[in-house]
C-alpha cells in the first residue's frame, strides 16, 4: 500500500540554519503530497502542498518539490528560527480521495 | 470561520468509564477524520465519514471504540469502557471532498485524554 517515510529526528539546528527534513514516498497512483506543521499544544496544520511533478510549493520560507523520479518530497528552508521549532509531517493523497497517508513526523528544535 | 471545534479539550477519567468526544467540523466540508496521536504509535487514523455515512473504520482498535455522524455538523468519537492504554490526544479533521483537489485537511485543536 501509499506510505510515506520520514527522516527520524529530532533534527536540532542553530537560528539562521539551513533546514532539510527529508521524505520519500510510496504510491500506486499519482498522488498529491503535503507538508503539515504541528506546534506544541496544537493540531497539525497545513504548511505547504504540491499536486503534480516539478510542483514548488512554498509558504512561510518554507520549500519543498515533487520530485517523480525520486519519489521525494524534502522540506526545506534556508534560514530557520526559534519559531519553527515543531513537529513536521510529511503526507500524501490519492487522486481522488482525502484520505491522507502521513509519515510519523521530524521534531525540529531551533536554538537561538 | 471558527475551524474545527473539538470538546472537551482535556478529560481526565478513570478506567471503565465511558468517555464521549465531540468534534463539530467546518461548515461546508463534507469529509471528517478522527485521529489518535501518541509518542509510541504517531498519528493513526482511527475512522473516517463522507457525507455522514462511514467509508473506512479499520484503524478503530478495538470494539470499545464507536463513532457517530448524525449530521453533516457533529460528530462523536465514543470510548466503552476505557482503559489506561486509551490515553492520547484525539483529533478530528475535515476536508470538502469534491471534483479536483487536492484535499487539504484542517485540524481541530484535539482533545488530550488521561484514563487511570
């Protein structure tokens, strides 16, 4: 079946660092992949999405490309701050559904 | 829009009881999610409904767990009786499934259950 494989953290990184968390994924289909964000105490948010191959998507410095031929989908951001400290999931879709395939998550701390 | 209302946002009972909790999803969405999240397992997903009627119920643990949607603005997530190892916090999502996509899921604030 989908699935998703994420980079194991914690990643921790100095303010003003560069940021990749890696994922790969899994799919029969031709699937939409997401970005979510988690901030302690809260529910997952949607940080970025792309829908088809070579697809940017960006949101809050954040980047991240569908890469087909890799099957990957790597968060990153050229410079990080205390505030992104999070957990950071990466998922997919099928064409066709909403249901989402999640990975298991990357804590990111960011020391000042 | 006031997002995805989940309540209580914590409970604390004791082991037998039942526990009940709510989730009203956003106007307008027609797909909603329960999730349980702890630090062992990650994010399940636990059950999911379209248009109130439910598509994929094969990540409920155990039948001490049921979930209802009696309309399209209210959902429960019923836990008979409760035991320790029920102890996470629970969220619900909602999407509007529809032609195109993609079908981005918005999250409720969760509910953080202890069961002793």
């Amino acid at each position: 079946g989908d699935s998703v494989t994420q980079m194991e953290g914690p990643v921790t990184l100095s303010e003003e660092a560069f940021l990749t968390i890696n994922c790969t994924y899994t799919a029969t289909g031709y699937p939409s992949l997401f970005w979510y964000v988690q901030y302690p105490g809260e529910g997952l948010q949607l940080l970025l999405k792309a829908t088809k191959a070579d697809d940017k998507g960006s949101n809050k410095g954040f980047e991240a490309t569908y890469r087909k031929e890799t099957t990957s989908f790597h968060l990153e951001k050229g410079s990080v701050q205390v505030s992104d400290s999070a957990v950071y999931f990466c998922a997919l879709s099928d064409r066709g559904t909403d249901k989402l395939i999640f990975g298991t998550g990357t804590r990111l701390q960011v020391f000042p | 829009d006031a997002g995805v209302i989940q309540s209580p946002r914590h409970e604390v009972t004791e082991m037998g009881q039942e526990v009940t909790l709510r989730c009203k999803p956003i106007s307008g969405h027609n797909s909603l999610f329960w999730y349980r999240q702890t630090m062992m397992r990650g994010l399940e997903l636990l059950i999911y409904f379209n248009n109130n009627v439910p598509i994929d119920d094969s990540g409920m643990p155990e039948d001490r767990f049921s979930a209802k949607m009696p309309n399209a603005s209210f959902s429960t997530l019923k836990i008979q009786p409760s035991e320790p190892r029920d102890s996470a916090v629970y969220f619900c999502a909602s999407s509007r499934l529809s032609s195109g996509g993609p079908y981005e899921q918005y999250f409720g604030p969760g509910t953080r259950l202890t069961v002793t």
